[in-house]
C-alpha cells in the first residue's frame, strides 16, 4: 500500500467510540444479530427477473402510472423553482393548500393538513392534541408512529386488546375520557378495526378518536375515500390520518380535521413548523394520483379479488390468516430463526415477502407480510400457493405457534396478540 493511500485510510477513519456509545452499540450486535447466526433477519436474496414480488405498499400500482409520470414532468420541466421552507410560511393561494383542500372534499372532511410522511403525520397530531393530562388509549397492534406521537405528547398510554371495544370500554371508566387511537387495517395482520363499535365506546365516554387509514385510503370506500367514509362515520371521528405512500404511492401524509383544528395543527405539530414543505412536482404527482385513484374502482376489485384468491389458497394449506381481512397477509413463523427459515424457503423458489420483526412485531412473533396488489396475476397467486404448499414441512409449519392457535380456537389470535404485547 502507497503512502497516498495509507493517508486517505487514517483521514477516512471514524473517531473513537467512547464505552457509552460502544456498550450502546454492542446490544444490538449481542441480542439482535448474534442469535441470527451470521445473518441477517432482514438481507435474504434479490429477487429475480421472474420473481413474485409481494413486497411493496404500491396497492393500485400507482408508481409507474403514465398520467401521474406526465403530471410531474410537467412541473419540473416548467415550474419556477421551489421554495424550499416549511409549510407554515406558505399563505394564501399555493399548490399546498389546494391540495389539502382537494383531499378534505374528496375525504368529506371539513379541512386537511399535509404533512411530510405518514409518520409526521401521526407523531405531529398527537403531540399537539394529547398532553401529560389527558391520557391515551390505544390499540395494542396500532402503528409505531402512534405510539411515538403519545411519548412526544408525554402521555400515559393505555394500551387495549387488539380490536376488543369491550376492553376499551372499561379503560375509559376508570381512567377518564382522552384520546383513543386505532388503525383502519393493522399492517402486520390485516386485520380491520370494528369502527362502529369503538366510535360508540368514544362517543359514551367523551373521547376523541384517532383513526389511522394508512392501509385503507384509496384502496376501501366509494371511489379509495377509506373506511370511515365507507362506514358512513365522518362526522362522529375527530381525525383521520394516513401514509401517501401506501395507495397514493407519494411520499406525504395526511390528517384530516376541523378547519378550527387545522389551523392549531400548522403552528403548533412539530414535523409542521420544523420540516419543509413538500415540492411542486411531488404535490403534481399526488394531484394526479387522486384524480386517478377516485376512478380506480376496477383496480379495487381486483385488488381484494387478488387478496381473497390468495387467502383462501393459503388458509386451505392450514397457515392461519384467520385476522386477514385485507389485501396484507401475515404467514407468523414465530421465532427469528424460523422466520429467516421460511424467508429463504420463499425467496429460493421465487416468492419475496417482507420479513416484520421487533420493533414492528413482538420478538417472538416475526412473520413475512404478503402485500397484494391489483397487477397481481393468476398464474402468480397460484405459483405462491403452490409454493407455500411445498414448503410446508421443510419450514415446520404445522409447528408455528400460530398454527397452534389455529387449531386450539377461532378466537385465540385475539386473546393472545393482546398478551404478547402487554
């Protein structure tokens, strides 16, 4: 090795971690890769040309639509150039703001407020409306951006069962009213909140309501408006929020209010005040997803067809999806080790889930999530069961601790998701 080379080494060379950060640092190399055995939960194998990809949040295959491609374009070959500053700075008439009030009509909502991500949209929210004061009563599977908006807010959190109102019920007797969160479709599981039922738990005690639609805006409702709509429940829900990289294919998020509510949200959320606002040609490209969306209902069909073709296959094989409801299925191996078994089952023979595992799952209930979309064919669903079929034995199936669940009663899921996560 040259002189010129051992230089650039010593001027590239990290500085010295200090033992604070070093012990920091080893945790997670002791308790989150060691037991892996040299690999890697979350690095398996690139898919191939052939390969089914059952891996992306694109539901309506949004990403490569040509209206939405040509609407960007069109602004970032013609616009002045952005204004690159937080969104509370920007008044009066601008593409923000038009925007925000498309998507409030389109949601039947009186206002709306964009965010950067679907995070800021839920971390933002609750720090601003929850308090050390007013307590937070929250379903235990609901999305982790929820459960940091309620450690921003400095809250108490009040987690209860997954999908049980009865359970929140008797939380709010004995804590008094604040703010319930649920999500609209659980990402993990699939599994869809009965709204109807939580709405009237808030509505008895006094509560607000927060409902996140990540998984449910544009792909469930009259024309993707989501659950709340389609439940008929706008007027009785405080706030809705949601991912635009989920249906809409963007990168934004939403939260839904009064006009009133709207207005505090812009001053008051962080990720609002201290988080530029979104580009010309991202708000474009959202624009167009909208408008495409809202007349997409053949894309929906398709979508749940997909999902209810393949959930039934899956279930018929015996893996237990008895809490899919959606277009996202969770095959639960259980353990790391066994989920990186049946990663590598999957992704040898063509098939590419997404690996979910703590933080995003109980440590001991990792699983792949199948995501479906709309572009979905049949010869690919069915090369996915025919799969899953065969390697059933090789990834011990009949052994998962869900598959024990399964078999021992319909309801267990319910009663032990809730234990996992306490």
């Amino acid at each position: 090795m040259n002189n010129v080379a051992q230089m650039r080494m010593v001027k590239n060379r990290p500085p010295q971690e200090p033992d604070f950060l070093r012990r920091q640092v080893d945790v997670y190399y002791q308790e989150r890769v060691a037991p892996w055995g040299g690999g890697h939960i979350m690095i398996g194998q690139m898919p191939g040309k052939d390969a089914v990809r059952l891996l992306s949040n694109d539901y309506l295959c949004m990403a490569r639509h040509p209206e939405v491609i040509e609407a960007q374009c069109r602004l970032l070959k013609g616009a002045d150039p952005a204004l690159l500053m937080a969104a509370v700075f920007l008044h009066g008439d601008n593409p923000q703001a038009r925007f925000e009030q498309q998507m409030a009509q389109w949601m039947h909502a009186e206002s709306a407020v964009l965010s950067q991500s679907g995070w800021a949209a839920n971390t933002g929210l609750i720090q601003s409306i929850a308090g050390p004061e007013i307590p937070c009563y929250i379903d235990m599977f609901a999305h982790a951006s929820l459960w940091e908006g309620i450690r921003s807010a400095q809250a108490s959190a009040h987690a209860f069962r997954h999908n049980v109102p009865e359970h929140l019920d008797a939380l709010l007797r004995r804590h008094g009213p604040g703010v319930v969160i649920v999500d609209s479709v659980y990402s993990t599981s699939g599994s869809v909140a009965p709204l109807c039922d939580i709405v009237d738990v808030v509505e008895r005690h006094g509560a607000v309501i927060v409902v996140d639609e990540a998984h449910s805006l544009g792909t469930h409702g009259p024309e993707g408006r989501g659950l709340v709509v389609d439940l008929g429940l706008t007027s009785r829900v405080h706030f809705r929020t949601a991912s635009l990289a989920k249906a809409f294919a963007g990168r934004a998020g939403i939260v839904t209010c009064s006009a009133r509510i709207a207005e505090f949200l812009k001053y008051t959320a962080n990720p609002a005040i201290f988080s530029s606002g979104l580009l010309p040609h991202e708000l474009a490209g959202l624009e167009a997803t909208l408008e495409v969306i809202s007349r997409s209902d053949d894309r929906r069909r398709r979508l749940h067809r997909n999902a209810d073709y393949l959930r039934s296959g899956l279930s018929a094989l015996g893996y237990n999806l008895e809490l899919s409801e959606a277009q996202i299925l969770g095959l639960e191996a259980g353990p790391e080790l066994a989920t990186m078994t049946l990663r590598d089952a999957l992704e040898a023979r063509g098939v590419f889930g997404s690996v979910f595992c703590a933080p995003a799952t109980p440590k001991n209930r990792s699983l792949i999530r199948f995501t479906v979309n709309s572009d979905l064919t049949l010869a690919e669903l069915d090369h996915v069961i025919d799969v899953c079929a065969e390697i059933r034995d090789e990834v011990d199936m009949a052994n998962w601790p869900s598959t024990r669940r399964r078999r021992r009663s319909p309801m267990a899921d319910v009663s032990l998701a809730a234990v996992a996560n306490a």
